[in-house]
C-alpha cells in the first residue's frame, strides 16, 4: 500500500501539473487561491497541486490491483469533478452548493481539465505499475470500450486541438462545447464501429491461425447460444415494457408508427416492441457470458442502451424517416427523455439477461462448479477496466444536459 500511495502521490503530481497549466490559461488559479483568502495566482497553484498529490494519493491505492488504469483515471477525473468544484469548493469558500445546469455549465472548463488530470495521472502510473496481462473481453464489452475511446477522441481532437489549430486557443466554454457536440455521436460510432471491427477480425484470425482446438471445442461443450438469444428476446421484451412508459409520457408512438406509414399509438407500440426484441438479441450475441452479477448486468446494459440512443433515435430514425442524423446539440437536448428511456431500457435488458442467463450452467459443469466458476470470473473483470467503462458511459449519459443546454 506504501508503494503504490508513494507512486500515486508522483503521478497525482505529474497530473497536477498538466492540469495546472490549464487552469492557469482558463483563469481558475485565484478561484481556488480564494481558499486562503487570497486572489495570487502563484498561491492558487501551490494549492492545487498539494490537492493533486493527494488525489493521486487515494488513486493509486484504490487502483493498485487493477490492469489496466486509463479509464479508470477517467472516471476518476470526472468524480472528483462533481466533489471538487461542484461541491467541496463552494463548501471552502463558505458559498452554498449549487447543483444545477447553469453551474456545471460555468465549470465546464474544470470539467476537461479534471479528465485531463485523470488521463495523465492514470498514464504516468500505467508506467510506473510493472505490465499485469488482461484477458479477452468479448465483443460487448470492446463495443463499449470503442464508444469510451469515441468520447475521449471527442474531447481531445473536437474540442481541444481544433479550436488550438484555428487560432481560437484553449475554448472549453458553453457555446464551444454546444459547436462541438454536433461531432459526439459520429465519434462515439466511430469508436465503436472500429472497435467492433477489430474484435471480429481478432476472433477470425484466431479461428483461421490457431491449431489449437480445445478452447474451440470448450466453447462448442459450453453450448447454450440459441437459448442466449431467446434469453435476449425476453429481456428486450422486458427493457421495452418499461422503455413504453417513456414513450407515451412524451407521445413518441406515433412516431415510431410513421416508420411503416401509419400514425396510430398502437402500431407504435407493437413496432417498438419488436424493434425491443431485435436489439436485445444484439445484447445476447455481443454480450454472452460477459456479465456475471447483477451489477455487470445492469453496467452493461446501461452502457449498451446509451449507444443505442446514440444509434437509433440520433441516427437510424432520422435516416428512416427521410431525414438527416440528428446531431445538433438542439437535437440531443429534445431527445433527453428518449435518453433516460434508453438507459432504462438498457439496465432493465441487463439485468433480466444476466439473471436469466444465471439459471442455465453448461451441463458440463455441476451447480458448484458454475458457481465457483462465475465468482471468479466477477473477480476477474473487477480487476479489468469494465466497472471503470460502465461509469464513463453513464456519466457521458448525465453530462449530456449540461454540454447541450
């Protein structure tokens, strides 16, 4: 614990720096200088980096089994985030706390840097850390993983090096971002797509190159993929039962409707259904034993229900319905219930899959053996950067009010 609070406390550091620098060019050093009544910027950032170090401090303990660390610092960043500025700030500085749009909007430039901080930090101990190997994840899980790379590419490369290269500087403002949110969803497929692409060319050449048959035949023992997708099915069912109370709050059956030419709620319920049902196969084929608790379940779930929304309401509907992809930050601000019904959707489509997948065992294996099995599997991917792309996900997901608004 000493070696990694010790090699947390040097990253935590080298992340403070970085994450100085900017906040030095956005103007937010005598903010936190404020602390200790005074406006210096030289005594902002003394403060800052102390609170580095001992972020970094707590980061590298609670990290120091985990494999891999980048979104881990993410999430990290984002946390601290809604802790630091959002909270423990107006605390320190004796103002009330403030959770509302208008306020994480102003700290929007804080927001970046946070992440900035947990990409760094995370970065600086993934060197220092000796190499720990990772297992295969699966297609679901590389699919989230893409959309998460999708974010930070969105971040780095939308909203950061763009406007550097017109010659509008560091814009991490309201109205920059609200520009920039239009280029979210096509990074976010992008990452996702090119993720995806690269899994199944992964699996094919391991099926074409490998000599070794046995983990084929394991799988082949393991059995259970039509009983999968009917399992997918009916977690869709149940995702889209509770996916319909959203719908009829905001009247978009009819919509849903006028993809087959009528207008009539009903037909817009029936379809919207089915359309439930497919994409809950998709979960069964991408997502098959991946999730081995609740938890997991839900996780991905969640996480696979906001790419959804990303990929059905912003994009295929638009497209079905003669129209452009919705990309515009007025868009995704007017689709923020079909949003939350879409990660509704998902963690109820998680959950009823991973319990209904729970209660069939490979008839290879006895109950005991399947328990023990799954346990430690769970174990597993808690020491895998799954539980760390789950809260990314979700918290892109929370955020989207405050980028659009």
């Amino acid at each position: 614990m000493l070696r990694s609070a010790v090699f947390g406390a040097l990253a935590g550091l080298v992340g403070g720096l970085v994450f100085g620098v900017v906040m030095a060019l956005v103007g937010f050093l005598p903010t936190v200088a404020a602390i200790v009544r005074t406006d210096s910027p030289v005594v902002g950032f003394a403060i800052h980096m102390v609170f580095a170090g001992i972020i970094g401090v707590i980061f590298g303990i609670l990290v120091a089994r985990q494999r891999e660390l980048l979104f881990w610092g993410l999430t990290y960043g984002v946390l601290w985030w809604f802790m630091g500025p959002l909270t423990l700030l107006p605390l320190l500085l004796g103002r009330p706390v403030t959770w509302d749009v208008a306020a994480a909007q102003a700290l929007l430039p804080s927001l970046f840097g946070h992440l900035v901080y947990g990409a760094v930090t995370a970065g600086v101990l993934m060197l220092l850390h000796e190499n720990r190997p990772s297992r295969r994840e699966g297609t679901g899980p590389a699919l989230i993983r893409g959309a998460a790379f999708g974010f930070v590419g969105w971040v780095l490369v939308a909203v950061t090096i763009s406007p550097l290269l017109d010659g509008r500087g560091l814009e991490w403002t309201p109205p920059a971002v609200r520009t920039a949110i239009a280029w979210l969803p096509p990074f976010l497929l992008c990452g996702a797509g090119v993720a995806l692409s690269f899994s199944w060319l992964s699996s094919l050449s391991r099926a074409v190159l490998s000599d070794d048959v046995r983990q084929v035949r394991s799988r082949r023992l393991a059995g259970g993929k039509v009983i999968s997708l009917w399992h997918g099915v009916l977690a869709g069912l149940a995702g889209g039962v509770i996916f319909t109370g959203v719908m009829v709050a905001v009247g978009f059956l009819p919509v849903v409707a006028s993809l087959v030419g009528a207008r009539s709620a009903v037909t817009g319920l029936v379809l919207h259904l089915l359309i439930s049902q497919v994409v809950g196969v998709t979960y069964a084929v991408f997502f098959r034993r991946r999730s081995f608790d609740a938890a997991s379940g839900i996780g991905w779930g969640v996480s696979y229900g906001f790419l959804w929304w990303v990929l059905g309401n912003l994009t295929l509907l638009p497209l079905l319905l003669g129209s452009s992809p919705q990309w515009t930050s007025a868009a995704l601000a007017l689709s923020f219930p079909s949003l939350v019904g879409h990660l509704a959707y998902g963690a109820v489509l998680g959950l009823v899959y991973q319990r209904l997948e729970q209660r069939v065992s490979p008839w290879h294996l006895t109950r005991s053996e399947a328990v023990a099995a799954r346990s430690a599997a769970r174990q597993e991917q808690t020491l895998s950067a799954a539980p760390a792309l789950w809260s990314l996900i979700t918290c892109v997901a929370l955020l989207i009010p405050v980028l659009v608004a």
